[in-house]
C-alpha cells in the first residue's frame, strides 16, 4: 500500500529534479490556489490525525494556529523520533524529503507562520546533510524562502540537530532544548501553540504528519477518505521490530489486523509463535496472541487501553518473559527521564526495584500493591506525556498477563 510513502523507489531522495518530474509541487500550488481556509476544511475532513503520538486532529490544529497572534510564528517538524521501535520517520526523511518540506510549506501558509525549523533527533546526523541541501536546493528554485511561487508568501526554513534525549520530542521540552536550555517540559497552560519556540506561537507537528498532508492535497482528500475504514481512513506509516523476519517500515490501510501486519513482515523467526506484541512504543499498550485479529485503527486499538501513538509494533515471540521486556521498558524511562517531577523520576526508581523482584521471583503482595499504586501515581501526577503514559505497558502487561506476575510472588 503507497500513499504517502508513494514516491518511495520512484526517485533518487537527493534530487529534486527527480521530485518535480514526479509531482511539480502541484500540492503547494493546489493550496495556493484553493486557499488556506479551504485546505483546513479538505484536512479536516480527511480525518488525519497527529501521527507524532497525541493523535490530535490535524486540520483542526492548523486552524487553532492559525488563530494564533504573534510578531512572529514557527512551524516545527518534529523528526525527533526518539520512541524504541520507531523509525518510520527515518525513511520518510531519507526517502521523500521533498515531500515533507511541500508539506511544511503548506501548514506554514494555512497557519501564517513565516519561519519552519526540523528538529531532527541527532542521531540521524548522517542525514542532517541531505536534509541541509534539500532546503537550500527548494530555496533557490522558488519553493522556499521569499515570495514563493510568486504569491508573495515568505518561509524561512532551517535545520535544527537535537542532542539525544527522547524528551525533546515533548513540545515545550523541545523548544528550550533549541533555546539552549536543559530539554525539560514547561507547565501548561500556556500551550506550546500559544507560547512555545522563543515564547511565540508555534505548531509541532510531526514528519509523516506533514508528509501526509501534501499527499493528502496532491491525490486529493477522497483518494485518502476511500482507503482504511469508515471511522479510521486512509493510511499509516509503521515501524515493524522484534522478533518478525523482515523488521522494517510498512504503510498499511487503517483496518489492517495485527496479524496481517506480522504476515506482512514474514512471521516469526525461527517458525515460533507470538508471544505478545507492543504497539505504539515504550510507552504502548500490550496485546497478547489471542487479540492479533485486533484492527489497527484508534478506536479498536482504544479497546484493548491500546494506541497508535508513534506507530512502532514490536513483536515477542513465545519464548520471551513479559517481566524482562517490562524490565527493559522500564530502564529505557529511567535513563531518559528528564528528572523535573518527582512522579516520574522517583516512580520510575521504585518501579525498577519492584520489577527486579519479580524477576527474582522474591516479590511480595505488598510489592503488587505497591506496583499498581505507583503506576497510578504516574499516570496522574506526572508533568509530561513520558511519565503519564508511561504505565501503559505495565498496567496492560499485568492485565494481560496477570500469571506471570503471580507467579513471581514468593
Ligand atoms: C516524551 C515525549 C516524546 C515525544 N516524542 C515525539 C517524537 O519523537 N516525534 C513526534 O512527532 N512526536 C513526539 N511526541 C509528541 C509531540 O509532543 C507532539 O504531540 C507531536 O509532535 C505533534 O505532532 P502531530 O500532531 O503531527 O502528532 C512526544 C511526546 C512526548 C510527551
Ligand atoms: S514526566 Fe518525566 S520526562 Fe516528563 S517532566 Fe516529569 S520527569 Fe520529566
């Protein structure tokens, strides 16, 4: 399925002649042409929705932007992509950067912000060359900086590197790291939309999310709206790991089941079964092998207190322990918690403590309780999303899989 990766192999990702011979920016000439209002309206009624995680409506936050009063006003597109198991983003980058900036020139015009940043993850340094070129190349053939295309529309882009830590995918945690602070979240309200980058009014929006909206303007909404199911259309972009034999990075139709997702990636390795599969990323839900007829899409995923969010599906196979993989989870947030509210950071010590009893099979009904208690705590008080949604792979790990966890009470 090649919707918005629909360009993927089709040309070199370097040249732009390649991407005008494909598609002449007819996306970002489409929107000039229709206006920013209508685009909002034809966003909106695609139903795409935030693919960076929170799964906000995309039409209606580029409206809310675009209400937004300010000297001046950004665009970031976050290509942080910190989430384990996430790397979708990547590709796009790699693949189809010319796609990504039409987009990104599209929300700045629909939003009237005059100055874009890409705040991609350092990690994919390798990149930030390609991603450097790209702009300059768009800059000087029109489709960036002043008056582009002749419509007297000004937007400035640039490229911003991060420095490794998965909270900067946080809006607010992101724009201090780019003020040069420690990447910590602020405090809400004031929201990022209204007083982010700089304390100017600035929309986040994440790098399929982009990609998507200039597909979505170059093929048309209905091209979109007649893919996935009548409550979840069109398409997402997903990052396949673990124990699968051809991990890598799939666009599937809403509606898509979890086990055709694990067909699509040639089953398990070694002929084994599945053991239990994570959706969405560190902090996603977990399913067990008999809710692989699931389909992905929000509302079906919801039922199971399962989500998109970042769009990665980690499969475990039979032989792997939940209480590892937890474990696991949870040195990822320990290591990445950005240290500012006590909920996460000492909720997240006292969760490593009781997981390694579990393991040891030396934990007590007293440190049960304790587990769930200090994942409600987490999920209630902490400041961020990190620590909020945090306990969702804890709390459906232990649902799911309550055995395991009463098995290892001495
Ligand atoms: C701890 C944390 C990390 C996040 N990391 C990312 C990320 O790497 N990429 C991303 O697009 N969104 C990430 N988000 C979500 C963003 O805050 C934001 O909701 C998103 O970029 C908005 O774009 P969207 O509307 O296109 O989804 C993260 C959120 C939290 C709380
Ligand atoms: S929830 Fe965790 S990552 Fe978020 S602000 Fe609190 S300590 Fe930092």
């Amino acid at each position: 399925m090649n919707f918005i990766t629909s360009n993927f192999g089709k040309y070199d990702g370097k040249s732009l002649e390649g991407y005008r011979k494909l598609s002449d920016f007819e996306a970002l000439r489409k929107t000039f042409e229709s206006g920013p209002l209508a685009v909002i309206e034809e966003i909106k009624e695609s139903g795409l929705q935030g693919r960076g995680g929170a799964e906000y409506p995309t039409g209606r936050k580029i409206e809310q932007a675009r209400i937004e009063k300010g000297n001046r006003k950004f665009v970031i597109c976050n290509a942080d992509e910190g989430e384990p198991g996430t790397f979708k983003d990547r590709e796009l980058l790699k693949n189809d950067i010319y796609q990504l900036i039409e987009g990104m020139v599209i929300v700045a015009y629909c939003s009237n912000a005059k100055e874009g940043i890409i705040y991609c993850r350092e990690e994919y340094d390798w990149m930030h060359e390609h991603i450097c070129t790209a702009i300059l190349k768009c800059k000087e053939a029109g489709f960036l900086g002043e008056n582009i295309l002749g419509t007297g529309f000004n937007f400035e882009l640039s490229l911003f590197s991060g420095a490794g830590s998965y909270v900067c995918g946080e809006g607010f945690a992101m724009c201090e790291s780019m003020e040069g602070k420690s990447g910590r979240p602020r405090s809400k309200p004031p929201y990022v939309k209204q007083e982010g980058y700089l304390n100017y009014p600035t929309l986040v929006i994440n790098v399929e999310t982009l990609s998507a909206i200039a597909a979505i303007m170059r093929h048309g909404t209905t091209q979109f709206t007649d893919l996935g199911t009548p409550d979840c259309p069109g398409t997402k972009v997903i990052s396949v790991s673990g124990k699968v034999n051809r991990p890598g990075v799939y666009e599937i139709p809403f509606g898509t089941t979890v086990e055709e997702i694990i067909k699509l990636a040639d089953g398990i390795r070694g002929g084994k079964r599945v053991g239990f599969v994570q959706i969405g990323g560190a902090s996603g839900g977990i399913l067990t092998p008999d809710m692989l007829n699931t389909p992905f899409t929000y509302r079906e995923l919801k039922s199971k207190q399962v989500s998109v969010g970042s769009g990665a599906v980690v499969v475990a196979d039979e032989g792997d322990s939940i209480i590892d993989f937890l474990e696991n989870v949870g040195q990822f947030f320990i290591h990445e918690s950005c240290g500012k509210c006590v909920p996460c950071r000492e909720g997240n010590r006292q969760l490593e403590i009781i997981m390694g009893k579990f393991k040891d099979k030396t934990a007590t009904l007293e440190d049960l309780k304790m587990y769930q208690d200090i994942l409600d705590m987490m999920s209630e008080a902490s400041l961020c999303g990190s620590g909020r949604t945090e306990p969702v792979p804890f709390k459906t790990g232990f649902k799911y899989f309550k055995s395991e966890f009463l098995n290892s009470i001495r």
